[in-house]
C-alpha cells in the first residue's frame, strides 16, 4: 500500500511538500489563522475554543495570543495553562508538545521542519520533519527559536533571543547562539 505524501510527513519521513492534500491543508489553517485573528480581542474563552478546533489538543487555561502562524495546527499540543504570546511562528509538519504551565515570549520561533542535507533531494522538493517536546513549566524567553528534535526538559529556562540548536535538560538555564547551558 502506498503511503500519502501526509502520512509520510505526519511520520517525519521525506515528503513532497507541495503535494494537492498537504497544500490543501495549508490552506485550510490560512482561512482558520484568518478567523483566529479576526477574534483579536473577544474573551479568552472564544480564542480556547477556535483554537480546540484546529490543534490536537488545548489543556485548560491555555492561551496564544494572536497573532500567531503556523503550517497546521493539527500537531499542536498545548497542556494546561501554557502561555504563547504575541507573534509567535509554530512550523508543526510533526507534533510540537507544550507541557502544562509554559511560557513562550513574543515572536519565538518553533520548528519541526528540516531539510535533507544532500541537495538532490533538497532540489527534488523532499523534506521531512522532527518532533519537539517542551516540558512543563518552561521559560522561553522572547524571539528564541526552537531548532527541529529538541527536547526541552521541565522547569527549564531558554534565554531571550537563544537558539536552541540541541537538548536541554530538566531545571537547566540556557543562553546565547548556539544556547549553552549558563553557570
């Protein structure tokens, strides 16, 4: 059996990025980032439940503050009282996980997309993707950017404008680019 070329990002495998089912779904979070921002300003409880329509999951008291991209939304988890705020970039071609409790700055960047490193695959219109987990009761510091299959471990602190290039373990300060643990 054949796999789609959706199946085959949603499992972080190489895949046409401009196949019709993949730009029909860019598509149809274009028109839901639309009404996502359109709701600019209603209470908290609206931007919750447009938000439950698109992203897997929405744990209670979870917000993002628009406004806000990304490719999907669909492999979007927010846990329970997460906070993203202003201008944020999510690049969720696989699961980008947001543990319970975290704070993301204005305009930190997410990204599970990647590339190949060879370049007749890159010419040929592959890429795949790389999940990216942050813990609970994380701080992200504003205009970091979160690089393709990082983990970040609970309670850690990302440094304001970081690049986070690798792991970072649980309680662990990280600063600078590439960030390095601090101390």
């Amino acid at each position: 059996m054949t796999r789609s070329e959706k199946d085959k990002m949603l499992a972080g495998d190489l895949y046409h990025a401009g196949a019709a089912e993949i730009q029909d779904a860019l598509l149809e979070t274009s028109v839901w980032l639309r009404r996502f921002h359109a709701a600019t300003g209603e209470a908290p409880e609206v931007l919750r439940g447009i938000l439950a329509e698109r992203l897997c999951s929405v744990g209670d008291d979870a917000v993002i503050r628009p406004p806000f991209h990304c490719d999907y939304g669909f492999n979007i988890e927010l846990g329970a009282g997460s906070f993203v705020n202003f201008n944020c970039v999510f690049l969720d071609v696989v699961r980008i996980t947001i543990g319970a409790g975290t704070q993301i700055g204005p305009a930190v960047q997410v990204y599970t997309a990647d590339h190949p490193r060879d370049p007749l695959q890159r010419r040929a219109g592959l890429e795949f993707g790389r999940p990216v987990v942050i813990g609970a009761h994380v701080w992200i510091g504003g205009g970091a950017i979160i690089l393709p299959g990082v983990t970040i471990g609970d309670d850690a602190i990302i440094g304001a404008g970081s690049v986070v290039t690798r792991s970072v373990p649980a309680g662990a300060t990280v600063v600078g680019n590439p960030a390095r643990i601090r101390g």
